[in-house]
C-alpha cells in the first residue's frame, strides 16, 4: 500500500532515508543536522535525558537545521520499572560484576540510582512543549493524549513495530507512520506486544506484511546499508528505509572510535542479541564481555536495573578504549558499513542508488 510522496509530504523530506535514532549518548545534534540537511529526516535518541536536556536537545537541533527532524522516545514496558529487586538481590547483581568495577577502576553505582532515571510522562511534556516537526518511539504505544496533543501542535508521529499485530496496533492508536523493525537491525529491540522470542521477524519477511495490514506509511528498518537494501525495500511496500548502523559508523555520530572502527571490519560480521549491557535484549557484536558472561543472560536483572549497574562499566570502557567490555550496538548488515565517511557524504551515496521516482518523494522533489 505504499505510494510515491506519501511520507516525503507527511514529513516533509526530500529522500526516503530516516536515519535510525540512537540512544545512551550515540546520537549527535552534528549527525541529526547533517541527515535533515541533506534532505532526509534526522533522528535523536533522548530516552536517558532529563525534561530539561529535552528541551535544550530540540533547541540546539531548530538552531543546527531548519529542516525537519524527529526526537525518539522509549515508551515504558507495564510495570517494568516497579519490578525493582530489593537491596539484597541489588548487591548480588553488583557483586557478579564486581571484577569488572575493579578492573576498570569505577565504583558499583548505590540503590538509588536506579531509581533517578526521568518518567516518560515528564519527557513527554517537554518534548511536545518544545515542538519538535517530528516525535518518534519505540518499545510501544504512547498515550491517547500524546497523539492528541501532537495532532494538535501539527508534530508527526512515528511507531516502531516488530510484527504486524503491532503495526495495526500503532495505527489504531493513530500514529502517523510506522518503522517495520526486522530482528536484523542493531541496537534494542522494541517488541511490546509478545516477547522478543516470539516477535523476531526479518526485515524483508516483516515488511510487506505490515504494507499489506495497515494504510500508514510503512518505513523499513533492520539490514540496509546501501542502495541495493533501499531497492529491495521499497519494492517490498516500504515508503521509505530506516538506517541506523551504516549513520552509527560515520564520523558525526556520538558512537566510540573503537566501537566505530569494528563497525565495516569482517568482525562486524557476526551479532548476537543479548540482555547483559541494558537488561532490555539488544543486537551488538560479540566482544569479551558478551561471551565471559553468556551463562548469566536469563539471570540479570531487568531494564533499568542491569543498565544501571553497566553504566559505569560501559562508560569507562569507553573512555579508555576497552570495547571488549562495552556494549559495540551493530545490525546484521554492520559489514557493509563504511567507517570514516561523514554523514552528507554517506547519504549523498544512497541518494545516488537510489531507483529513479516518476512521482516526487517529497512534495520539494529531489536535490
């Protein structure tokens, strides 16, 4: 059900490239700028800042780019963050990781951080409050009034939908357009409706279902790199594709140098989905972590204990160039990507493979 121009009108960008939103620092105003720029839509990741880094985030975005760009939120899984173990079962999850804390020469973080992270509902506030053109969510539906409120400051809204029940379900809930995330892509997975287990669908399996099942724009994710990915997606149905790990790899992102140079490296091959960095399962590469603790994956706590207590780790780690010990986030076609490259230059690429439009993608048509 896709047509030509359907979501370059809704959005107001020239290509049918969105670049994918990272969280936990790996987004950048400079990448977001540089993608809406070059005529595509340009995405943040905020689901760790504070209401008033929110609005600081959109200002910095409206001064950096006059064209459109979305801010991504998580939604809140029911009852996630009530299911806090008590201060026993805590320090039993800090001490499994307590060779880590010492090798890294980092303190376990208390009790009480855990509980210190900000309320979606806050959030939320801010961000409809600064207005950005475009809010973007994953991990599931967000509430009536949110729509409603977006609807009418003119924001468009877009869904994140591993499988079809889903993406009806985004529609019915009235979200503008809808990510088809297939189990290929990096980062955390956003099932919501059944279990990660049960919700792993490919990105070229899930997408004309979803095309088929509802009437919104349909945008494909998970597994595209370059354009022969684009072609096979919009023939598939999709209006339009998702990037998140080829922009990940470029020199604008908030991404390491040592998590940059895995990604394009024969040792981007190979990923795995695990709960050991966040306690929420996430597509990465396998380093020394991952495999050192592979027994512990059903015993971690969940998001946003686990994610607390590797905060510190994955920080340092970071800082002192030890991706062995960091979450390195990459989708199955991390491979393809091309370290090095900026961001302008990487899209103008796509543009150029892109399959030539007897209708405009965007109202502006192309550059």
């Amino acid at each position: 059900m896709s047509g030509p121009g359907r979501l370059g009108d809704l959005l107001g960008i020239d290509h049918p490239i969105v670049q994918g939103p990272f969280g936990g620092g790996l987004s950048s105003v400079a990448l977001a700028a540089a993608v809406s720029d070059g005529g595509g839509l340009g995405s943040y990741g905020a689901h760790i800042l504070t209401p008033d880094a929110i609005t600081g985030l959109v200002t910095e975005l409206k001064a950096a780019t006059t064209r459109p760009f979305a801010v991504n939120l998580w939604v809140p899984l029911e009852g996630e963050r009530s299911a806090l173990p008590d201060n026993a079962a805590f320090t039993a999850h800090t001490e499994r990781l307590r060779s880590y804390y010492d090798e890294l020469g980092v303190a376990a973080p208390a009790y009480e951080d855990v509980e210190a992270l900000p309320a979606f509902d806050d959030q939320i506030d801010a961000l409809l409050a600064a207005a950005p053109p475009v809010i973007s969510f994953v991990m599931g539906i967000p509430p009536r009034r949110v729509v409603d409120e977006a609807r009418g400051r003119g924001i468009a809204l877009i869904g994140t939908a591993t499988t079809v029940d889903e993406a009806v379900a985004l529609e019915d809930a009235g979200l503008d357009a809808i990510v088809a995330s297939g189990s290929d892509a990096g980062g955390h997975r956003g099932a919501f409706l059944a279990p990660v287990r049960e919700s792993l669908v490919g990105t070229f399996s899930l997408v004309p279902q979803i095309a088929d099942a509802v009437t919104a724009p349909v945008i494909a994710a998970g597994g595209i790199a370059d354009g022969r990915g684009i072609r096979a997606a919009l023939t598939l149905g999709a209006d339009a594709v998702q990037i998140g790990t080829a922009f990940l790899a470029t020199r604008e992102s908030g991404a390491s140098d040592t998590h940059k140079r895995r990604l394009g490296t024969p040792a981007a091959r190979t990923t795995v989905l695990t709960r050991l960095f966040s306690g929420r399962t996430a597509r990465g590469i396998p380093n020394r972590f991952v495999h050192e603790m592979a027994a512990y994956e059903d015993a971690v706590p969940p998001y946003p204990v686990q994610n607390a207590l590797m905060q510190p780790i994955r920080r340092a780690a970071a800082a002192q160039g030890r991706s062995e010990y960091t979450n390195l986030w990459a989708g199955q076609a991390a491979a393809l990507a091309d370290e090095g490259l900026a961001a302008g230059e990487y899209l103008a690429h796509l543009v150029k493979e892109l399959p030539r439009q007897e209708v405009p993608f965007g109202s502006r048509g192309t550059h």
